[in-house]
C-alpha cells in the first residue's frame, strides 16, 4: 500500500511503485471488429473459417479473456484467442424517421444465468430524434436498413421443463460420421487377419490391386530365380482412406 505522504505528482500507483508508466498496448477500444478462433472441434471441414468476426464488448474480471458478440448470430462468446481490427468500429444503424441515424445505445449486462437471443428489432420501438442527447448520437451517414441485434435477457419459458443440453445434439453434417462409427472398420494388421475378416472383399481387391500397380509402374521385372539367390520377405500393410465425413471410401493395401 502507498503511503499518503508520497506526493502523488499527478502520477498513477502503478508509475510510483515502478517508477515508469504503464504499458498500454494491450488495450483495445471497445467497439473494435474482433476475430474470434474457431476450435477444431467446432471446425466441420477442412477448409471451414477458422475464425467468427464479431464486435469486442468488454474484457472479462476473471480470466484474460474478452467478451465478444458474434456478428453471425449475435451470441456473446468468452475468449482468449482474439485478434483485433482497430481501424474498423461495426455498427447497428437503426433507420429513424428524419434525415440523421440514430444509435440506440444499449446497456448489456453480462449474467451467466442468462443466455443470449436473438429479437426482431420494430423501428417503431426504438428511440427517435425526441430522445436525449444521452441515449441518441446522431450522425450523417447514408441509409443502412435494420440490422438483427442480440440482447441478454432471463430465458424464454417453454413447456419442457429440464434442460435441454445442446452439446449432446449432433449437427446433421456429423451424423454420418457417428453413423460410421457404428459400423467399427477395423484395420487388419496382417494378412491372414486380412482374409478372416468380415470385409474380406475389400481387402482381397485391395491386395490383387498392389501388385498390378507396381507392374503398370515399372517397380520391378520379373526374372527367373538363381539357385544362391535369397528372396526378400515381405510384410502387408492394410488402411483405409476416408472422406471430410470420416466416411470409408477405400480400402488400401
């Protein structure tokens, strides 16, 4: 704790105690256009968007991590991996009824009991020019029309009375995968595992396949066998291809 006699000399604690100011390239203007990361598990395909654009809201009091809302869906998401765009400031422009837009400002409270939805805007319900200079900044932009904005409110009652876990719904693009896993491909590690098993055909083309490659190729030519020579064995490698879906498309040898 800081003495009250130190003379404060128009310094804050922090260039007291250091004796050097704080370093303010960490903070970002709220407001911001921010790229969220996507997690793998939420990326479907390979070539998915590896991050949501959003609108950077606040930083969080308990972890380093930043509040964002989400411009798809208007979702307010918690992360740490956050790049921001500071030249760009998105907004809602809300049409009013004279020449100026106005900005409604909203008061977002943040409550983890709460969960994000998305209403339908009425322009009749939104402030006009009548409104304070405190709720309305006006400004002379050409004409956007109304944008879908995401407000924190309890949530909607409905009939069903237990929570609804939506992590245990599969997306539709995944069930194929799930409907895959079911079927259990196993992969033979040798050949006579190969021959026993219940995908014995596939295996079996996947075998008389290999050698006609290696022909069509050019790998080796065939020669009669010289009484001191001594040949090399050999060793079946099995797998099989698979699809975005994780879908079995091929059997290999």
């Amino acid at each position: 704790m800081l003495c009250n006699l130190v003379q404060w000399e128009e310094k804050t604690p922090y260039q007291l105690w250091n004796s050097q100011a704080p370093s303010i390239n960490k903070l970002r203007p709220f407001g911001c256009r921010a790229w969220v990361q996507i997690p793998e598990a939420n990326r479907k395909a390979k070539f998915d968007p590896i991050a949501w654009e959003g609108i950077f809201l606040e930083y969080t009091n308990q972890t380093k991590a930043y509040w964002v809302l989400r411009v798809v869906d208007k979702a307010i998401i918690i992360s740490r991996h956050v790049k921001f765009d500071e030249s760009v400031f998105p907004s809602f422009f809300i049409k009013s009824t004279n020449t100026p837009l106005g900005f409604p400002v909203f008061n977002f409270s943040f409550n983890n009991n709460h969960q994000s939805q998305d209403l339908d805007t009425d322009i009749s319900d939104l402030p006009s020019d009548s409104a304070t200079k405190g709720d309305v900044f006006h400004d002379t932009l050409e004409e956007l029309p109304a944008r879908r904005i995401g407000m924190i409110g309890p949530r909607h009652p409905t009939l069903i009375s237990s929570e609804i876990r939506t992590n245990n719904i599969l997306p539709f693009n995944r069930r194929a995968y799930k409907t895959n896993l079911t079927k259990n491909t196993v992969v033979p590690n040798n050949y006579k595992s190969a021959i026993e098993s219940e995908e014995e055909k596939e295996w079996m083309l996947a075998i008389n396949k290999e050698p006609l490659n290696m022909e069509k190729l050019g790998v080796w030519s065939i020669e009669n066998r010289k009484t001191n020579s001594h040949p090399i064995t050999t060793t079946w490698v099995f797998k099989v291809k698979r699809n975005h879906n994780d879908e079995v498309i091929e059997h290999k040898a």
